[in-house]
C-alpha cells in the first residue's frame, strides 16, 4: 500500500565543488538573508530504471531513498522526478513523493512512468551514497527561502565505491521570494571557487554515456530532402511524444490542460493516418487508427466535462448572488460527472489495451506501417495531399444553406480540424506558408469550436435543470440565455474566419 503522495515543482542549480572548496558563510555577502545550517544527513538512495535506461535518457528518474542526520533515521520514500520545460541553466522538475516500502516499484509510482515502461521490468540501475551538509537562506521573517547542499557523492556497486564526486546544489524553496536569490546565490558560489556543471541528474551522471543516449522516441528534424515516409515517421513521433509528456500530469490531475493535450495527441495522430491513409499499409494502420479512437474517446469524456465546468463555473458569476447556491447545487452535478469519467480515464490508462496502443506506436514510429509509393519526395507530394482535406473542407463550406443548422456548421469544424492537422504535418518541409495556412484554418476552427462549446452547454442544461429542483431549473434557464447569446456571436464573426482561409494568396503554395 502506499501511503501520502506530495507534489511540487523543482527549480535548481547545480555546480561542481573541488575537493578543496569551502562554503562561504552565505549570510554575510548577501543583504537581508539569514543562513542557517542544517544538521548533516547521509543518505542512500536506490534507483529504478528499465534495463535500457529509457526514464533516464528521457530526463526521468524513479528512486527510493532513506537517510539520517545523526540522530534519527528517515523514513524512506519514493521520489518521481519528471522534466517540466526547460528555463535556461536552471534544472525545473516536477517532484513527486510517495510514502511506500522499499521492497517493489509501487503501484502509485509505476503508473506515473507506465507510458515510458509498459510491459518492461523496473529493475535497480543505481546506488548512490551521500553526505550532504546543507543550509538555509531565509528572509527576515524566517520564511526557508533557497536550500543550499554540498552533497559527496558515493557511487555504489555493491559494497565497493565505483566513482566519487562532489555537487552542489542551489534549490528554491520559496518561488516568490526565492527564484532571484538563487541567481545571487549562485554568483557568489562560483565567486568563492565553485565550477559551473551542466544540469545532469546525480543518477544520469553515475551512469555514464548510456544513460545520456537520446530518448526511446526522437521527433526528426525534416529538409527538402524528406520523403514522405519521414513526414509520416515526425508526425507520429510528435503525437506520441506529446502523449508521454501529458500522461503523467493525467494521472496527477490538478492542470485540465494535461488531459487536453493528451487529447490532442490522440486526435492529431489519428487524423494523420486519415490524411496519409493512400501511403499506408491498411493491416497495420487500421488497428492503429482504431485504438486511437477508443484513447481519443476516453480522454474526450474528461475533457469535455472539463470544458463545460470551466465554462458554467465562469457564467455562473454572472447571476445574481441570490442564485449562488442553486448554482453551486448544479455544478455539483456536473463535477460529479467529471470525477466519474476520470475514473473510467485512469482505469484506461492503466490497461493493457492502452500499453499495447503505446507499443503499437512506437512500432510505428522505428518501422513506419508505408506502402512503396511514401519513398516519394515530400516537398513535391505534400501539396497534393494537404489539398484533399481542404477541398473537402471548402466544397462543405460551399454547400452550406443561407443559416446553416448548428449541426452543419459543427461538420465544418471538424473539417477545418482536419486541413489544419494536414498542413502543420506538412510544415516541417514545407514551412512558413504551410504554417500560416493552418493558423488561418485554426481560427475557423476556434470560432466554431466556441459555437459547439455553447451547443453542448445549452444540451447539459436543458437536460440537468429538467431533472433538479426548481431553484436549479431557473439557473440553467438563466445560463441557457448565456449560451444562446454566445452561439449569435460565433453564428455571425465565423465567416470573417473563413475569408481569410479562402483568399488565394494564402493557398499560393497548393497549387
């Protein structure tokens, strides 16, 4: 069983400590900073990996470690460290703690990194032993704003030590008060003989050149010497990278933009093989196209859920006070509905169908499901490939009736959708003029999307108020108003959208 899970974002230096080198007393050459030394922890910690290392060379590390600082020994945890963008020499983690014993990768853990492991074994890759002295900086209120650590670090390969280095580390504590120390922090170490180091993890470092090979997946880099087999391969690897980037933060919860993206993910993969469907080996591609639409749905009922509670929740502060609490009762509602379709999500994410998907991805990725006729040039052939979907979308547009339905003008969009996913995989090789196409695309695409958004406000609406108390009933009246307002308004600014897509000039490069 595993016990308390904690969550908080990294930020941290690192720089390499010389044998000789010694801490300044950091609260006298910095003003209004109080140093406070800590007592000295030894810490050992063991780290978990696939055989090949794939957490490791993606900037994820998987360890449980214990300690203690002479007095009273620690109780060991579990630590999952995910990459959170990148902020120049700054190393930024997304830190997660779990309280668990030692004996076996737990659950909770596993199911963080299952998207990179799925069916491979976690095994111990790493010992490292270390003596940390640490202080610190606080603000004059006695708020812990920066943490300085000079660890030595033991390399351990059973009872002998492999390798020794030393490190120090400078982490935010507080990241109001603490992200501009560090900077100062940091000059004054370097000042008093402290070298600058790259950003490498104390794992990645102990295990040396294997562990810093490029990850599981790469997206390529495409020229005009790209066929479209590589077109089809970068395409696939961004969605898929995509998808492992965002799976973490789905099963954390806490940012509705992770299962967003994972959507996006999803659909945009999907729509690839839709759009290059003519270079594609049907047999391996179908299942594909498939299982992406089952992940797309699952993922689509949390994010749609999303989007309508985020909606209502910012219309609701438009009622009347007096309408709180029959609101509130209503967005109970629909929160619950949410809670149970992100349920049905993890349960997805942890199954074997959704591991098969992932392996079935990365298949495609190392050997691409292409017939002969894809070991054509792109920059010559994508042209014609972008230009069905946007003469499917056009040709819709032209059939469209004076007002058009709701149901109509949602087609659209998902036409749109499509000509935009086919013009940004194209991009790569045909660059700014693919580019500035689908930013023309995607803001038709914006427009009606706010329109639907609307439409299946005003469904929810209509069916939760018919089902409440009346109290309830009359809110979502008065929120139905809302949503007919915002569907007038997309009804009438979505053609400015489309008349940009349509002029010429900005379709010169299908020809």
């Amino acid at each position: 069983m595993s016990g308390p899970r904690s969550d908080n974002l990294e930020r941290e230096r690192k720089l390499a400590g010389w044998a000789g080198f010694e801490l300044p007393d950091l609260g006298e050459v910095i003003d209004g900073v109080i140093a406070v030394v800590l007592p000295e922890q030894h810490l050992e910690a063991t780290y978990y990996d696939a055989a090949d290392l794939r957490l490791a060379r993606s900037g994820i590390t998987v360890r449980f470690r214990t300690g203690d600082t002479g007095r009273a020994r620690q109780k060991g945890k579990w630590t999952v460290k995910l990459p959170d963008g990148e902020s120049g020499p700054t190393l930024v983690r997304r830190e997660i703690d779990i309280e668990a014993p030692g004996r076996v990768v737990p659950e909770a853990v596993a199911s963080l990194v299952r998207a990179h492991i799925r069916s491979t074994p976690m095994v111990a890759v790493g010992v490292l032993s270390t003596r940390r002295r640490r202080m610190h900086l606080k603000s004059e209120n006695g708020t812990s704003l920066v943490e300085v650590a000079d660890d030595e670090v033991s390399v351990l390969e059973g009872r002998r030590v492999a390798l020794r280095f030393r490190e120090l580390e400078v982490e935010v504590l507080d990241h109001d008060g603490g992200a501009d120390l560090l900077e100062r922090v940091v000059d004054v170490l370097t000042a008093a003989g402290a070298a600058s180091a790259d950003q490498t993890p104390k794992i990645v470092r102990a295990l040396g050149p294997r562990a810093l090979a490029p990850p599981e997946v790469v997206v390529p880099v495409l020229d005009d010497s790209a066929t479209l087999s590589d077109v089809v391969r970068a395409a696939t690897a961004a969605g898929f990278a995509r998808l492992l980037q965002h799976d973490p933060g789905v099963r954390l919860g806490g940012d509705i933009e992770d299962v967003h993206q994972a959507r996006v993910a999803a659909r945009r993969l999907r729509s690839d093989l839709r759009t290059f469907r003519k270079l594609l080996d049907p047999e391996r591609a179908s299942p594909l196209r498939d299982e992406l639409q089952w992940l797309g749905a699952e993922l689509g009922h949390v994010r749609d859920a999303d989007v309508l509670l985020e909606r209502l929740q910012h219309q609701a502060t438009l009622l009347p006070a007096v309408d709180a609490r029959a609101v509130a009762g209503l967005l109970r509602r629909l929160e619950s509905q949410r809670k149970t379709a992100g349920a049905t999500l993890l349960a997805a994410l942890d199954s074997d169908r959704y591991r098969r998907l992932l392996d079935l991805l990365v298949e495609a990725i190392e050997r691409p499901p292409v017939n002969d006729d894809a070991f054509a040039q792109a920059r010559g052939a994508l042209p014609d490939i972008v230009r069905g979907p946007w003469k499917h979308l056009r040709d819709a547009v032209d059939a469209l009736v004076e007002h058009p339905e709701d149901e109509a003008l949602h087609d659209i969009r998902i036409r749109a959708k499509r000509a935009r996913y086919a013009a940004e995989a194209a991009a790569p090789v045909m660059g700014k003029p693919a580019q500035r196409f689908a930013k023309a695309v995607a803001g038709v695409q914006s427009v009606l999307g706010d329109l639907q958004d609307a439409v299946v406000a005003e469904d929810w609406l209509r069916n939760a108020g018919s089902k409440g108390p009346a109290a309830q009933a009359l809110v979502a009246g008065q929120l139905i108003a809302v949503q007919r307002d915002a569907m007038e308004t997309s009804r009438r600014s979505w053609a400015e959208a489309w008349h940009e897509v349509a002029g010429k000039k900005l379709r010169s490069w299908l020809s």
